[in-house]
C-alpha cells in the first residue's frame, strides 16, 4: 500500500485556486450526458459545449466526438505543442454500463508528438464513466499553463456536486504511482472514499520523450490502493504535461449499473447474463484471462513462430517458457475482482504485489506493478533479449508510473542495441551504457534517464524514426539499413506480433490511420496459422471488416477483449467464427437496449466506417494519409540480413522454389535476399490496392467523394481537404 509522502492537509493547503465552474447536474439520456467540458488553460476558461444531433449521428461519441472536437480547435499547420493542439478524453454511449464486461473504456485523441498527425489511444479504469455521470461525454483541454504554474495545474470535476476548479498542486509527486494516490486521497470523500475516484497523470518521463502514455487509474478495493491503466500510444501524456497539467480528478460517488438510463434494461441484462456465463464456464478452459490475462498469448506466439526476439529477427527462442504464462500464474496475486471496471467479470487487469524494486529513485521499496501484459512480456522481454521475469516486473513499473509506452519503450530499446551489434552505437555514443542484446541494466538506466531529462535515454525517448535520421546524419550509419530495421509505421512502433509470414498483418499495421497499432485488424492467425485469406479480395475483405469492427468499440467506450478473449462452445462450428457472430449479436442487443432502436451488425459497422474514414481525412488534413504513409519496414515483411534469412533457410528456399521458379542452390544468400524482398514488396503493393478498392478509396489511398457522400459525412471542410489532395 502507497504510503503519502506527506500528509493530506499539507497537500491541500498548499493548493491555490486558478477559476471555478459550477454546472447543473442531469441525468446522462440513453447513453448521453448531451455536452462536452471545455477548459483553456492559458487563460483558465472552463465553458460547457452542446452534444448536437449531428454529432451523435455523424459520430456517435468516444474516438467520433474526439476527433470531430480537435478538428474544431484545430488549424491545419497546428503542431503538437501548440497551445491550440488539443487533448480531448472521451466517454461513448454504451460505455459505463456494468451488466457487461469490458464497458469502462476512455478513448484519446490529440495531435502526436511521435507521429506529428492524429493519435487515437485508449485506456481502461474508471474515468471515463465517471465523466459521463459527472455531466460530460468528453473533456477537451487547450492552451498551456502560464510559467508560473507550469506544470503543477490539475483540473478537478466533482460529479456529486456540480462543481469544477483549476487548482495548483504543486508539493505532489509526478510519477504515477504516488500521484494517483495523493489525489485519490485529497478528493475521495463522500460515501465511496477513494472509489469514487478517478485520475488521469503521467510520470516525470512525459516530460522529456515523444511515446509518453497517460495513466488512467481507479481504486482497488481489495488491495486498498490505486490501479493504473494506459493510454499508451503515440505521446498523450507529453501533450498532457507539455500543456503544465499534473492531473485531472474526476469525482462521482453514485455509481449504479442504469445511469446510462437505457431504453430497455432487460434486452442488456440478457446479453450480460448470456456472456457472463461463458465466461463462468470457459474461461479457464481457453485463455484464462481470469488468471493470467493476455500474457497467455507469449507460449502460443512463441510456438507459431511469431514472438519477437532481438527486434523482430526472430519469432521464437528456447527460453521463452522463463517468461510465459506459467510464471506469470505464479507471480500474480490471483482473484475474481481484478477488473479495471465494475462488472467486469473477465477480470484480466491482473498485479504483482509487494514487488521489491532493485533500482532506480524507488530502490528498496515494495511496490504493486500492474501487469505485465502479453505486449509488455513481448517487448521488455524477448523482443530486448530479457528473459528474466524480475527484470520485466521492473520494467513493467518504471514505465508506468514515468508514463512510458511500453511497446515504443521496448522497439526503441532494440533497434538501439541492434544498432549496437552491427557497430553503429559504442559505449561513448552510449554514454557508457552498454547495449547487448538481454541487457536489462542498461534497459532500465535508459528509463530512468529519461525520467531524469538526460543522457542517451532521451535519444532514445524521441522514437525510431527520429534515431533512424539521427544515426544516418551523425553516426554516417546507412540509412536504407536503419529504415529497414526501424520497427514503425507512421512514427508509431509496432505491437508485438511477427509478420514476415502474414502479408494480411503487415496490411494490418501498415495501413491502421495512427501506425502500427494491431487494435485495428490482428490478423496473423486467420492469414498464417489457418489459412482463411487465401486472394487478395479475401484479405482485402479482412482488412475491411476487421478495422470498421474494432473501431466500434472506441466509439461506444468498450474494452474489445470480451468479444474475442472468450468465446462461446460452438463458435468454431458458426459460418465465421473469426467475427464471433454471438457477441456480434450481444452488442446489438446492447445498442438496441439503450436506444430503442432495432439494431443490426450493419448499423453498427455504419457507425464506425462514417468515423474510420473522418479520421482518415483528418490525416491528410495534416499532411499524411497516402499511400506513401501506408508502408512497413522490411523488417516486418522478411530477412534484413543473411542469418535472419539462414535461420528460415528452408521456409524461405522453398517459398522461392515455389513461388518464383528459381533455383536458390545456384544462388548466393543476398542474392536471395534481394529476390525475396522485390517479390514481398510487390505482394505488399497488391494486397494495398485491393484494399483501397474494398474501402472506396482512390489508388493513393484516398477516400472519394463517393465514398464521402455514401457515408454521409461529405461536410464542407471534409470535401475541401481530399480536394485538394
């Protein structure tokens, strides 16, 4: 348990009050709270904003209202740390329910500092349902902080009373960790203490590296402590603290489970009660999410070839099982509650407690680490060359309560030290760090520079494609050999599946609006284990489908991990039992319970497909969004260098047998190589044109006006930005 580091009253009294806003409290109205809270921070303005009718038509809510919010307060040349960038959190209609697991999503949008166009990320935990029983379907926040508070502001809502302040906090810690702590302890009164509280923060990292992440928490009440969940992706939280915020504080002690107010309670109870069973009954007969979350997935990665090791080189290594999720059962503390959202019965937010840090300014205390997750096990793990479970709990921490991205934190960690190993990077480059593969001390001396704001680590904070310039410019490194082995698309480092056999996930990341994020279409097992996409119309269909589906999810505020991570016991003998068509079912049942409105599987697509192609304006509003943006590193398509082509010898000579009608004994490795890449290169170029042609965009990626119109999102501002394209 977190320990303040001063007492509550010495906290408060030093708070100074900035402005103040009371608002009347309503009822949220099938899934509305009908008005946004604005908040300027360069002059302290707080101001409601109407939800209109279009919005919820043309948008819906969550990532919808996020981006159409930003789009307003935005111009077309505004950069990240502009004051008018804005950081706008986001609710949806269906989200806050509790008769359904995985309804506590927040959705995040912004201008990136890692990708400089248009992020999405979302987190779980309690904020955003508190927001909406607050009073409001999303908070935007402008301008910066003046210096003489820069960095100490945090906005506080009170839900119970209708009340909003700006304060100064300014004897706080930063690191999350204790932050959320001290918040959740000034401002937990009321007849739930600390569980009507939520935060957002972000450690001292964000104030130094591009992939910073937000921490979003809610309090356990079991372990009597604050959890974190992260908005990890493309450097929310360097836009949180590059505008002087510490923390929000959201405050909401009535917490029932029809707030949202629904239509028809019984239709969602029945779908609740539907999963909710399943989940019962077979959790622990398929992903035991209950105990010991996604980190299931490292032994199954592991055996189909497709856990990163040593920056993507590789997809196994035999001493993966020192890090799977049998030792991730044992270092769990186990329980049916651990959910990041009430009534959430899937219960996959699982901890390690008590864990005694061995380094850095937290050396000798115990702490609680939240996770690891698959994508943290992955990339702190095999994908650097650690398989020490110790060494990934530490990690895991420190990146957290800095508000590190662990997945950039860990590709940027090991395009460094393969730079390293091929002689681009020395110990004096390094400041003396040294940076083989499975250096786990280093690793963390990384961290805690950036936390610091000094040394290699804040290079190493800018992101992959920063460094891949960087080193070509001032180390004389060859550029096309760090562009290829650079593991990002669109500034933003890839999650941690292998790809090189799976051309429909490399579509998967190459061609996902913000980068290579896989919450947009996972596709590796449906293309490469199982074979289900064999042409091009069949991938492009995939690549389709399965971002318009996902989308949904952030637009609604819904976690998606019950829709797949569970399945029904004879899901594998439906017509497509990838889509999961009884859940598909449920959330029609959800829709059409909170708005009276029979709903079908294609009204709900025809939600995100208007808001998926917004965004991909947005984009090219920005200056991205074309073809030339929808790439992947080689890395993620085949071999870079001859022993990554000589450890798939086999796989490879025969692809090139059978495929190309070539002779590979006559031929050297890198001539090999050099043939395998122009075919993948062109298989690439294939499978993007048929996915532009399912989409209803042009051939460089380009929604028409067709597209537009059918939608019904051909706005003025949109038309005139792919017009002049």
């Amino acid at each position: 348990m977190v320990t303040l580091t001063k007492p509550a009253e010495e906290l408060k009294a030093a708070h100074q009050l900035l402005d103040e806003y009371d608002y009347d409290l309503r009822p949220v109205e099938k899934g509305y709270a009908n008005r946004t809270l604005y908040i300027n921070l360069s002059d302290n303005t707080i101001q409601e904003k109407p939800v209109t009718q279009q919005m919820k038509d043309i948008f819906t809510g969550g990532r919808g209202f996020a981006l159409w919010l930003l789009w307003e307060a935005i111009r077309d040349d505004t950069k990240w740390d502009d004051p008018e960038n804005g950081l706008v959190i986001a609710n949806g209609p269906i989200g806050g329910l509790t008769a359904y697991p995985g309804l506590g999503k927040s959705t995040v949008v912004t201008i990136s500092p890692l990708t400089k166009s248009v992020i999405d990320s979302n987190a779980g935990g309690y904020f955003a349902p508190y927001l909406k029983f607050a009073g409001f379907d999303a908070i935007e926040i402008q301008g910066k902080a003046p210096e003489s508070v820069f960095g100490e502001v945090i906005i506080v809502i009170d839900g119970d009373t209708g009340h909003i302040s700006i304060e100064t906090a300014p004897l706080e810690n930063v690191d999350s960790h204790l932050l959320a702590n001290e918040l959740a302890e000034l401002y937990g009164g009321g007849k739930r203490g600390k569980y009507g509280v939520s935060t957002v923060t972000a450690g001292m990292a964000a104030e130094h590296i591009n992939y910073a992440c937000l921490n979003f928490s809610w309090y356990d009440v079991r372990r009597k402590e604050m959890r974190l969940k992260q908005a990890g992706r493309g450097g929310t939280g360097r836009v949180f603290r590059d505008k002087g915020l510490k923390g929000i504080v959201v405050k909401f002690n009535g917490l029932k489970g029809d707030l949202n107010s629904p239509i028809d309670m019984l239709m969602i109870r029945k779908a609740g009660k539907r999963i909710n069973k399943e989940i019962a009954e077979l959790d622990d007969k398929q992903n035991q999410m209950r105990k010991v979350g996604t980190a299931h997935l490292v032994e199954i990665m592991d055996h189909f070839d497709l856990l990163p090791v040593h920056n993507f080189r590789y997809g196994a290594h035999p001493e993966s099982g020192k890090i799977d999720s049998s030792i991730w059962h044992e270092q769990f503390t186990q329980g049916i509650n651990d959910s990041c959202w009430a009534g959430c019965t899937l219960s996959c937010s699982h901890a390690v407690d008590d864990f005694p840090l061995q380094t850095g300014p937290y050396k000798g205390q115990n702490a609680m680490v939240d996770g690891p997750e698959y994508e943290n096990v992955a990339g702190l793990g095999s994908n650097i060359g650690v398989f020490d479970p110790l060494a990934v709990i530490e990690l895991n921490f420190y990146c957290d309560t800095y508000g590190v991205d662990t997945i950039s934190f860990a590709n940027c960690v090991a395009f460094v030290m393969e730079c390293w190993q091929h002689g681009i990077l020395d110990a004096e480059k390094t400041g003396g760090l040294d940076l083989s593969w499975g250096n786990a001390e280093s690793a963390l001396e990384l961290l805690h520079q950036m936390a610091r704001g000094e040394g290699f680590g804040v290079t190493v904070g800018q992101g992959t494609r920063y460094m891949k310039k960087f080193f070509a410019k001032e180390y004389g490194a060859e550029a096309d050999f760090l562009n290829d082995i650079a593991m990002e698309t669109k500034g933003l480092e890839i999650s941690e599946y292998m790809t090189k056999e799976s051309i429909a996930q490399q579509g998967g990341y190459g061609l996902a609006l913000k980068g290579g994020q896989h919450d947009e279409a996972w596709l590796i097992f449906m293309d490469q284990v199982n074979k289900q996409l064999p042409t091009w119309e069949d991938k492009a269909e995939a690549l389709h489908y399965f971002p318009m589906w996902r989308t949904w999810f952030s637009i609604h505020g819904l976690c998606k991990l019950p829709w797949n991570d569970i399945q029904p016991e004879n899901n594998a003998d439906t017509d497509e039992p990838q889509k999961v068509p009884e859940h598909v079912e449920n959330y029609t049942w959800l829709n059409e319970g909170l708005t009276g409105k029979k709903t079908t599987p294609e009204d709900l697509l025809a939600q995100s497909e208007r808001v998926y192609n917004f965004q991909r304006v947005f984009n090219l509003r920005l200056g991205f969004g074309t073809r030339e943006h929808d790439r992947v590193p080689y890395r993620a398509m085949g071999p870079v260098t001859e022993d990554e082509y000589e450890s798939r010898q086999e796989r490879y000579d025969t692809q090139l047998k059978e495929r190309l009608g070539l002779d590979p004994g006559a031929m050297t490795t890198e001539e090999k190589i050099a043939v395998l890449r122009e075919h993948r290169y062109e298989e690439y170029r294939q499978m993007t044109d048929a996915v532009y042609k399912r989409r209803g965009w042009d051939e460089n990626g380009v929604p028409t006006l067709e597209k537009l119109k059918d939608l019904g999102i051909d706005l003025q501002e949109v038309v005139e930005v792919i017009q002049r394209v």
